[in-house]
C-alpha cells in the first residue's frame, strides 16, 4: 500500500500536508486534513523508518477517522513491519467491519500468518478468500496461496493452483512461468503438456503457453515435439531467448549439431553473449570433430569466465582427440590451477604424460588422483593399468588390494589381478583370478585381453574365455 514514488510537485504538496499536520497536532490550527491526507502523513513516517510517529499519525487520524478502513489498513501494516502480529491482526480484524473484502487486508493477514509459521491457517485463509473475490483480484490471492503452499512444501498443490490461475487467465505471465518449472519438480509434465496444449488450441499466439509446451516434451525425452513447440514460441516471439537455449539443447540430444548451431547462432543475433552459449557452440563443433573450431568457441566462453575450469578441460580434451598431448597437458595444467581437488584433471594429465613416456611424472598424477577420490573405481583403475603399463606389477596388485578396500570387490579389479599375475609368471594363481572375473562380469574379458593380446595364446586362458563365451551364448 506504500508508495514513495512522488513527483516534484506532488513533494510540494506533501510539505504543506505536513506543515498542516504539525500545526494540527500542536493545536494551532482549526484546519483538519481530510482521510486521504492523513494517509500521505502516516506513509511519509513510514518510508522514512519513524514508526513511532506514523503510530501516532494513525491514532490522531482515527480521531477525525474513527470508521476509516484504510487508516487500519496502515495501522496494521506498521505494526506488522514491527513484527507487533497479535496487535496487527487486531486492527485488520477491526478493520473488517468497515470493509470485508480488501484485497491488501487479504494478502497482509496471510503474510502475517506466514511470518507466524502458521502455513496451514494461512493456506485456509487464502482458501476461503479466494472464493469471495474475481478476475484479477482472485489471482493476486492463487498467486499468494501458490507461495504459502511451496513455504510449507506442498508441492503437488503449488502445481494446482497455478492450473486454478490459467484457467482464469490463460496470459497471466508469472503463473506461466511458474507452472513450467513445477510440472518438471513434481512429474506432471504429461499434465503439463495436455494443459498448454489446450491453451494453445484457444489461444495460438500464447508464446509462453508454446514454451512451456516445449519444456515439458523435452523433459519427457521427446525432443521432436519439444522442438516443433518451440519453433512456434519463436515464429510468435522471435525473441524469446529460453526457446532458442532449450531447442539447441534439444537438437544436441538428437546429435543434429548443424540445427543446434544454426539455432544458438541465432541466440546471440538476439541476446547478449553468454559463456554457456559459446561454449555449447563448442561441444556441437567438437562432436562435428572440428576441434579447431571448438577451440574457438570455448576461448570465446573463457573470456567471458576466465575461471571456469571445466572449459580448460575441454579444450585439453579437445587436444588430446588430436594427439597434440604438450597442448593438452597446459590446458589441464590451467584448470588444475583454478581446480587444484580435481581428480579427474590429474587423470587426464597423468594420460598424456603416459602417452610422452614421461612415466614417472604420471604415476604421481594418477597417485593424486587416488588420493582425491578414493572411492572412485575409475580413479584406481587408471592408477593401476598406469603401473601395469609401466611394468610395475607388484606395486600394481598391491594397489589392488587397497582399491578393493575402498571400493570393494569389482571385476575390473579381478581382471587387473589376473593380467599383473601372468606378468609375474604366476600362470596358475591367474587362471583362478581370471574364471573368478569372468564369473563376476563375463562381459568384460576384453578388457583383459586388450591389455594383451598375447593372452589369448596361453591355452588355459584362451579355453576358459571360450567356455565363457559358449555360456554366455546360452
């Protein structure tokens, strides 16, 4: 209700109310102010943080204006920035007497039960008000009673009164955008979809409507129809900058990566630039296998957040699917600096060290690594085929033992044991370790056979894969 948006003039005149006003209190003046008066007096207290004289420009105000609902209306709303709830709510229930359906009443008293942690009385309040009100003021109260129901994490009915708004106004733009994102929270987005798509049966040109169609498409996974959606939010609002984001992503989903740029090409005709979109520019390029130009579009996101680590990575990763591993290793190398807990930035360095012979250095990246995440299989893995490359064999099963300490037993585990055995020459104990992997994950006997072909010449080895195989056939 309080406004202290006042123009040059309208200042003037707030001075001669007050000059007015304090004459009247002193009892100088025979003049009275009349209600709309008072009110401007007991605002200006108000926005200038005197509560105490705004308190006692209501009480002279009720004096003169003893019926005045919007004296009460103020009265209550001081005492509410004062947390004063019980003497809040005394006033605005005075003030019912006079006026029963104000609308800024309905909405104080509901916040004052927020602010009481009385969610469930204020949700009934809105309830019962919502009922008594039409058109636009009802939606004030749904859009209120929306956020009591996600205060107090009702999720599903947060949904339902935003559906209770559209049905009243099919337009109404905070509700639009509201229901779009809690029908992917809660799950409703087949109910979302038949929702929008019944607005835009009634009304075609509702751009939000079409978007919101479109996101709840894409969450279900059918990004042709999310993208049709889309193509109509655009045709109606070529702006409409969400629309182009999510249909980019959308085509990536569907590796159509030309469609993807052509759409965030046209995201930045249109919007500011953005590091995200750039460096989506990038990985649509990286999957066409241009790194050059992938490289490119991540610079071009790594000016905009010169501390974003990951794009550092993948502009390593990029090197790396070139074999170029000196310029791998720097741009890991500047990620790690920005990321120094990193494991996975350790992995990807200790690679191309191992693919520079530079040996020991790796060992040391892949050990870090480790130790960063000790829980991780993939981290022990590359730590172990590191040594096991490096003819490290005994440290190697060693290793084994404590990443199954951490991990617990894993047929990639059992593999590794097996293939460091055979290079130890202990034939028999790997046969055993080799039928226990193959128990536990036959599937994955190429990965031992990768390590090293030969493998497959030692006839116990090469029988029990077979027998494997046939079973697995079955």
């Amino acid at each position: 209700m309080f406004d202290d948006d006042f123009s040059e003039n309208e200042w003037g005149a707030l001075d001669e109310i007050l000059r007015r006003y304090e004459e009247l209190k002193k009892g100088e003046s025979a003049t009275m102010l009349d209600e709309e008066e008072f009110e401007k007096v007991i605002e200006h207290y108000f926005q200038n943080n005197n509560e105490e004289q705004a308190m006692l420009a209501c009480d002279i105000a009720r004096t003169y204006y003893p019926f005045s609902a919007s004296i009460l209306l103020l009265r209550a709303e001081i005492l509410t920035q004062a947390q004063k709830y019980g003497q809040a709510l005394k006033a605005l229930d005075e003030m019912q007497q006079y006026d029963m359906n104000n609308l800024d009443a309905v909405l104080l008293r509901a916040d004052i039960l927020m602010s009481q942690y009385r969610h469930d009385q204020a949700a009934q309040w809105l309830e019962q008000q919502s009922e008594q009100f039409e058109g636009k003021e009802k939606v004030e109260i749904l859009l209120e009673l929306s956020d009591v129901y996600d205060e107090n994490e009702q999720f599903d009915a947060v949904f339902d009164t935003l559906k209770r708004i559209i049905a009243i106004d099919r337009r109404n733009e905070e509700a639009l955008q509201k229901i779009c994102f809690w029908a992917e929270f809660t799950g409703r987005l087949d109910e979302s979809v038949a929702i929008h798509a019944h607005i835009t049966d009634e009304d075609p040109f509702n751009a939000l409507a079409w978007f919101n169609m479109g996101a709840a498409f894409q969450g279900l996974r059918m990004y042709e129809k999310s993208i049709d959606a889309y193509l109509y939010c655009v045709a109606i609002d070529e702006k409409f900058e969400f629309a182009y984001r999510n249909m980019a992503d959308a085509y990536m989903r569907l590796k159509q990566y030309d469609k993807a740029l052509e759409v965030l090409e046209k995201h930045l005709e249109i919007a500011r630039p953005e590091d995200v979109i750039f460096e989506a520019m990038g990985y649509c390029w990286e999957k066409r296998k241009d790194y050059g130009r992938a490289r490119q579009y991540y610079r071009q996101a790594l000016q905009l957040n010169p501390q974003d680590d990951n794009i550092f990575f993948k502009i390593g990763e990029t090197y790396t699917r070139e074999k170029k591993w000196e310029q791998a290793i720097k741009s890991f190398s500047k990620a790690l600096q920005i990321n120094n807990n990193n494991a996975l930035y350790n992995m990807a360095i200790g690679n191309c060290l191992m693919e520079l012979h530079v040996n020991s250095e790796a060992l040391v990246c892949f050990l870090k690594a480790v130790s960063l995440k000790p829980d991780s299989k993939s981290t022990w893995m590359a730590f172990v085929k590191a040594l096991y490359a490096t003819g490290y064999y005994d440290e190697a099963l060693e290793q084994l033992q404590a990443a199954t300490e951490h991990c617990g037993e894993k047929a990639d585990f059992v593999y590794m044991t097996a293939a460091c055995l055979l290079e130890l020459g202990k034939a028999r104990e790997a046969v055993l370790q080799l039928e226990k992997a193959l128990n536990l994950a036959p599937s994955k006997a190429k990965m031992f056979t990768e390590l090293n072909p030969e493998y497959l010449m030692r006839a116990p080895v090469a029988e029990l894969i077979a027998r494997y195989k046939k079973i697995k056939r079955k």
